[in-house]
C-alpha cells in the first residue's frame, strides 16, 4: 500500500516539476514571441533569457528523445499512443526551438536600426 502512494506521489511530482520547468521557458521567451517593433539595442538585455530558454527546450527535446529510443520498463513493450504523443511532443519541442533560433537570427540581421518592425 505504501509503495501506491509513493508511487502515485512521485508521478504526480514529476508532471509538476515539467509544468513548472514549461512555465519557466515560457516566461523567458516571452519578450522575444510578444513583441513587435524590437531593436538590437533593447534586445541585448534579455539575451540570457533566451539562452536559457533554449537551453531549456533543448534539454527537453533531449530527455523526450532519449525516452523515446529507451523507454524506462526495458522489458515490456512501449504502447503506441505513448510513442505516438512523445513523437508529438518531439516535434513540438523542435519546431518551438526552431521558431526562437529563427526568430533571434531575424532579429540579429534586421539589428542595425533602431525599432525595426520585427513580425514573422
């Protein structure tokens, strides 16, 4: 009966600790999604927010990958709706670093003026 709860506690800390991990990322990048008009200038000072904003997603899409190629319980087989989300999740993870990676290459082109519209 112990080991139930123990269990049941541990998913459950799991699944808060990635939605607060999700919420964290979301914050950090939230100056560069929301924004329209951004200089290279003011852009300066959040640069290590979005550093680790994808440093965050790319030790997500990391450990999502690995759960895919090695699924915890070795022994029985992986079912299909959990293969199926996970490769949704992956690329979702990997289109979301794909659109700040393009957004930050965008934004460092377009850097030499100042307020520059910057809309994708």
């Amino acid at each position: 009966m112990e080991k139930v709860k123990s269990s049941g506690f541990k998913k459950r800390a799991t699944v808060g600790f990635i939605l607060i991990l999700w919420v964290l990322t979301a914050w950090l990048f939230y100056p560069l999604i929301t924004t329209d008009t951004v200089a290279l200038e003011n852009a300066n000072e959040y640069i290590y927010r979005f550093a680790a904003g994808i440093a965050f997603m790319i030790i997500m899409f990391g450990k999502t990958i690995f759960d895919l190629i090695f699924p915890q319980p070795i022994s029985k087989k992986m079912p299909l709706i959990n293969t199926v989300f996970l490769s949704l999740y992956c690329i979702v993870i990997a289109s979301g670093i794909i659109f700040v990676v393009a957004k930050m290459i965008a934004l460092y082109l377009k850097g030499g003026d100042t307020g520059v519209q910057f809309k994708f």
